[in-house]
C-alpha cells in the first residue's frame, strides 16, 4: 500500500490520502487502494461517449486520411460497433 500511494501524484494521491491516512476506515490492501481509484477515474460512459462521437464522426479539413481512419477504428472498437456495419 505504501508504494502504491507513493506511485500516485495529484488529484489520485489526493483521493488515496483521506482514508489511507485515517484509522476509523483505512483501506485493508493495495487492492482496495487500485479498486478506489478505478470506481473514480474509470469512464462509465467510455461505450456510450465513443458511439456518440462515432455517429459524428467526419473528417476535418487539413486532416490526413491515415489520422481520420485511425479515430474511426479506435471509436468502432471503444463503441463495440459491429463489423457488418
């Protein structure tokens, strides 16, 4: 637990410090400490967010084709879009 609180910085360090430090409901084992940290950095909505953006997705102008087809791959994976679509 302590290399895990020394591993953190920020805001992260700052979530871990409240109960890391206390004694009326510290943390009982680093994976209780990766497990805080998931349930609040952690998108809930990452599905969600990626076909939103996936429906709006066009390209730019300036913008490269190879960097275009890039930002379409990673948002039909994040948004689990088939591939028959």
């Amino acid at each position: 637990m302590i290399y895990i609180f020394r591993r953190t910085t920020g805001d992260a360090q700052k979530t871990l410090k409240t109960q890391y430090e206390t004694t009326k409901n510290p943390f009982q084992t680093a994976q209780d400490m990766i497990n805080h940290l998931l349930q609040i950095y952690i998108n809930s909505y990452k599905i969600e967010n990626a076909h939103k953006d996936y429906q709006h997705l066009n390209i730019k102008p300036f913008q490269t084709f190879t960097e275009f087809f890039t930002t379409f791959l990673q948002l039909t994976e994040d948004a689990e879009i088939p591939q028959d679509n």
